[in-house]
C-alpha cells in the first residue's frame, strides 16, 4: 500500500515537473543568472549532475500466446537534449515464476536508473500459462528489443547487463546459458539478487520453505511436477547444472541475505562454489541478517557495489 502510495505520488510530481516546462522557454545563448535582492539568501551549488529519468510505461516488447508482453523503461536524461547513450540493464523481477506485480520495484529500479543507466523492468510469461524456459525466453526477447531499438531508447549496444532478484535472477542466470543447444546473446555481467540456483536440493536445506512438490513454484516451473518425480527435469532448470570449465560464462554479481526465509542462503553459496571451481569471474556478496529480498538490498552503498561491478565490465 505505501509502495503504490509511493508509486503515484512521484507520477504526480513527475507530471508536475514535466507541465511546467511545456510553457514558452527563452533559449537565449548566453542567459544571464538572477541575482537575489533578499538579504537572508542562501545560495545552493551543486556541481555534480544527478541524471533526471523519464518513465516510459508498458512499452510491448513482444506478443506470446496472445497476450502482449511488456516493458517498463528508465532513460536518463542530461540537462540538455542529447544524443547521449547509456549502458542498459534488462531487470527481471522476482515472482516465484507466477504473474509479477510490474510495478513493485518502480522506485528501486528508477533510483538505481539515476546513476546513469536506461532499465528495462521485463514482464514474461508467468507459470502455469507456460514452463521452462519460457520465462528465460521472454527474457532473451526483451534483451534483443532493447539491443535493436538502442538509438530510440538512448542505449549503448556494446554495454548490456541482466539483473534479476529471486526467480528473476534465476531467469537472468538462464540468459547466459545454452539451453538445447541454442544461442545466448553477448552479456557484459549478470547481477543475480538471492537466486534459486540449483532446484533439485533446495528444498533439503533446513531454513527452505519450498516442498518441492507439483504444487509448489519449482514444480509449476516444471509443469505440475514435484522435483523428486523428474530429478533430471529438476536439473535442467537449474542453472548450477550448466556451469562448467568449458561454458562461456559472463561475470557474475552474487548477493544474498543470511536470513533468506524464502530462498535459501545455501542457494547461492552453491552457485558461488561452482564458479570458483570452474574459474569463472564472479563477486559473492553475504548481507548479514538480510532476509529475501529486504530493504538491505536496495540502499545506496550496496546500489555503489552494483555499479562497481558493472563498470569494471563496461566497453
């Protein structure tokens, strides 16, 4: 409730800011600066520019099953009208693979879109309308809509990241990885929020809240099957599985809080082990009694570990 409270009150300040420049604009090359009359003045100088954002809302980006699929975009904005481009981050939010609630993560994402980046919030198809790798599918799909509609979207084609918390990161880690044999794009980094990583066992860890079962969302991911009825289905959707020496595999940022009551800490810890076994680049960040997906998560200093991560991996 005061998320979407949240939510409207910036639309009406947005649209606010955005009436009052539609009026007349004196242009004039050299325009002076005022200088306040008023003795108790108090001058504010900020030198360094924080980007503005424009919002573009339920841009489709694909039609499957009948059904439009879409994007929320962020682009920002410089002071003045340029061709300026950004690296893109193509967002996956968390949904236990069912229908998302798009525009939960509205703040966050356009917060972090400040610092410089155009975000795109991808909707896909939710489970039980369609299992693996429809999600992931849908995903590469918004991931290439971006990279061919980079000049509309202010965005630099040769600096694409994927972030996705929960089952979204899970979605984003699918992005990098061959699934029957197919091609996965070129990835500058993958920033993956408290995963599901490895579906066959999480239910065996001792803080899991998951079954397994056919009802639960692994098994929905599945098609209506319990892990341990279909253990090398349960494989194939994890993306532990496909990490190897061999596979190509872009860098990849790993945060999880040690208080998970929804996605095991173990859960990524796995992960984290594979790709130091498989020599792989990676970063593992802990947040110490940060439970799923909670506010740790989404302040500035871990939004300074993210962007970090990224720039290291920009062309």
């Amino acid at each position: 409730m005061i998320k979407n409270l949240f939510f409207v009150l910036a639309l009406v300040v947005s649209a606010v800011s955005l009436s009052a420049q539609n009026g007349p604009r004196n242009n004039q090359k050299d325009f002076p600066e005022a200088i306040p009359t008023n003795s108790e003045v108090r001058y504010v100088e900020q030198e360094a520019e924080q980007y503005k954002v424009s919002y573009l809302p339920d841009v489709v980006y694909a039609h499957k099953d009948g059904k439009p699929l879409s994007l929320q975009l962020f682009i920002p904005q410089t002071k003045e009208k340029s061709d300026q481009t950004y690296p893109c981050i193509i967002f996956v939010k968390g949904s236990a693979w069912m229908k998302q609630r798009m525009y939960d993560n509205i703040p966050q994402v356009a917060q972090f879109a400040r610092r410089g980046y155009v975000i795109a919030l991808v909707e896909y198809r939710p489970t039980p309308d369609a299992v693996f790798p429809a999600q992931r599918n849908d995903a590469l799909d918004a991931f290439y809509y971006m990279k061919s509609h980079a000049k509309e979207y202010h965005v630099n084609p040769n600096n694409m990241f994927v972030w996705g918390d929960s089952s979204g990161a899970h979605t984003a880690l699918f992005t990098a990885l061959s699934v029957d044999n197919d091609t996965v794009p070129e990835i500058n980094g993958i920033i993956a929020y408290y995963p599901p990583t490895d579906l066959l066992v999480m239910k065996d860890d001792p803080t899991a809240a998951t079954t397994g079962d056919a009802k639960s969302p692994e098994g929905l991911l599945m098609g209506k099957v319990g892990v341990e009825e279909d253990p090398e289905l349960a494989k194939r959707i994890s993306p532990l599985y496909y990490i190897n020496e061999d596979v190509a595999l872009p860098p990849i940022f790993l945060a999880h809080g040690t208080k998970d009551r929804v996605v095991p800490f173990s859960q990524s810890d796995r992960l984290a082990n594979k790709l130091q076994e498989s020599h792989k680049k990676y970063e593992f960040h802990a947040l110490r009694n940060a439970d799923h997906g909670s506010w740790e998560f989404w302040t500035e200093p871990m939004y300074d570990r993210v962007e970090s991560f990224i720039k290291d991996y920009l062309k």
